[in-house]
C-alpha cells in the first residue's frame, strides 16, 4: 500500500520526509492494482502501468507472460514517447540532442491512479523535472484499462498541456503465452486475420536492427494465416506496414481457443516478436503509432517516421482491445 501523500511535510524534521519520500518510491514500483469481473481478472503495475496478469477465472488459465530473468523481464510495456530503437541513443530537436532510451522512459515511471472501480482502472502519468530534462514537452499520459465480458479494452490518450506542438510515437506491446494449456507446443499456434492481406514486411538492417527502404512485399501471400515458429523471428521482430484487417487472433489449430486483439486497423504498424536468444514460449503483438529510427535517420524529432504531431491543448487517442475466444 502506498502512504498517504497528503501528510503535511512542514511538520517532518528532513531527515524523515528523505525517509517518507524514499520508502513512498519503493512501495509504488512493487505496487499494483487488480480488476475484475465475472469472467477475468487483470493486474496492472503502477510502475508503467503495465498489465502483467490476464487471467480466465473460468479455467484458470493465464494468458499473459509472466516474464523470465534469462530472457525478457517486461509483460505488456506501454511504448511512449518513442516506439522501438533510438538511433545511437539519442535524438535531436533543432540541432540539440537528448539520450533516449529504446521505447522511451514510460514503462519506467510510477503511474499515479486516477480513477478505480471493480472492473475499471485509469492511471496518470504527467511531464516532470525529470522527463522534461530529456523529453522538453509538457504532456499527459492517461491509460484507461476496462473489463466487458471476456474482454479488456484499453484506451491511451496523450494530451498536450503544453504551449507548442508536442512530437511523440506511442504503441502497446503485450506477451501473450504461448502455449495457453500443458501437452501443446509453441508451434501448434497460428496468427489469423480477419481478412487475407497484402502487408509488407519492413527488412532491418543487420547486426543493429534498424528498418530500412527494403520490403518483403505480400508478406502473408495474399492470405491471413502466419503460421508460428520460433525461426520466423531470426531476423528480429516482423514489422507489418498496410494492413486491412481489424482483428487478429492467436489460436493453436488443436482448440477454438484464442486470444482476440482487436482494433489493429488503426494503426500504422504492427509488430510480431518473441525473444531470439532462447525459444521462449511467449509472442508479443505490438500495435503501433510510430517506428524505430530507420538506418538513415537523420535523428531530429520531426523528422522521425511515423511520428505524431499534436497541437496544444489537443488530444490524441490509442484505443485496442484483447478478447479471451473459447
């Protein structure tokens, strides 16, 4: 539990508000907070306010991964202010430069808690002295997280509380385990869209894994189908460009069983991953308004691919959705 912060710090001698301030921190990154409803149950961390449990109450399975020291610790980080690699470290605005780290610094920052019902949570994340010093605009980041019927829908809205336009990408990034049930292997389990599909594949470069102007052109063959396989993901993460379908679902071709992520239309790219070191039993899907810096990137924020630009005082919305299939 965290402590009241409403205790009135002009009464503390400094040594115990450092003590109040230093323990309050500790308590809030182990934090988390749990919703529900007849049907599931999702824990959300207030560090990054990440879902690190999506669990079926009816049977018991749990279908987001639960993270490993060997190989990938996070379960569904919120990708903001930059989705995917930073070229050097760094980007630039107007010629300066600011380090950033790979997908930004959200997944990172203790969430305060807005709004919170049984089946409801709505956590806040705003600008500060220390996100200024290496991302300098002033935004809100709230994330709403919903449970209907064998669903969780997740709204992310970026507001600009600053005086200038505000550059950011955004994106969602969930492991999803994979088997969902004991005596099957990771690949008994296909990726099917909602309609056969012409996407391109985006190439990295090699060794960095940069994108670059290269494509596979009609990845899927004009079909929906990605058959899974931990080979598939060799060359780092599958970046889909030009999708038609609203939906995509993973299922294993022994069940109807499966994990429904819906609303992918809207965004620019999707990402597919698991980790490459170590066939691990897990698969990312990775909607996404924004990409990593191509090889040629310039660096300055601007000019970055697939980058938002939004007007003070506007709002921009990030909306998907995961459903539990049976």
């Amino acid at each position: 539990m965290i402590l009241n912060s409403k205790l009135n710090f002009a009464l503390l001698p400094a040594f115990l508000i450092s003590l109040f301030t230093v323990f309050n921190s500790i308590n809030a990154q182990n934090d988390t907070v749990e919703i529900y409803n007849n049907h599931l149950k999702a824990k959300i961390a207030l560090k990054g306010a990440e879902i690190i449990s999506l669990f079926d109450k009816t049977d018991s399975i749990e279908y987001i991964w639960q993270g490993s020291d060997e190989s990938w610790k996070k379960h569904s980080p919120i990708l903001f202010p930059f989705v995917g690699k930073i070229k050097g470290g760094f980007y630039k605005i107007a010629c300066k430069k600011y380090k950033m780290k790979n997908h930004g610094f959200a997944s990172r920052k203790i969430f305060k808690i807005s709004e919170q019902s049984p089946s409801k949570l709505v956590l806040v994340l705003e600008s500060n002295p220390s996100t200024l010093k290496i991302y300098p605009f002033k935004f809100r980041l709230t994330v709403c997280y919903s449970l209907e019927g064998n669903e969780l829908k997740v709204t992310n809205t970026v507001e600009n509380i600053d005086t200038k336009n505000i550059f950011f990408s955004i994106g969602a990034h969930p492991g999803f385990n994979i088997p969902f049930v004991p005596n099957e292997k990771f690949e008994d389990y296909f990726i099917e869209f909602d309609t056969t599909e012409v996407a391109d594949r985006i190439v990295l470069s090699k060794p960095k894994g940069y994108p670059t102007d290269s494509l596979l052109r009609n990845y899927l063959g004009n079909g929906n189908i990605l058959p899974l396989n931990h080979d598939l993901f060799r060359d780092r993460v599958i970046i889909l460009r030009g999708l038609k379908s609203k939906t995509l679902t993973i299922r294993s071709k022994n069940s109807k069983r499966g994990i429904r992520v819906k609303g992918i239309d809207k965004f620019q790219y999707l990402g597919i991953w698991t980790f490459v070191k170590k066939d691990e039993p897990f698969v990312c899907i990775e909607p996404w308004y924004g990409i990593s810096d191509y090889v040629n990137s310039s660096g300055e924020i601007a000019e970055k691919t697939g980058i938002q630009s939004l007007e003070s005082g506007k709002v921009f919305k990030m909306k998907y959705s995961i459903e539990i299939q049976k």
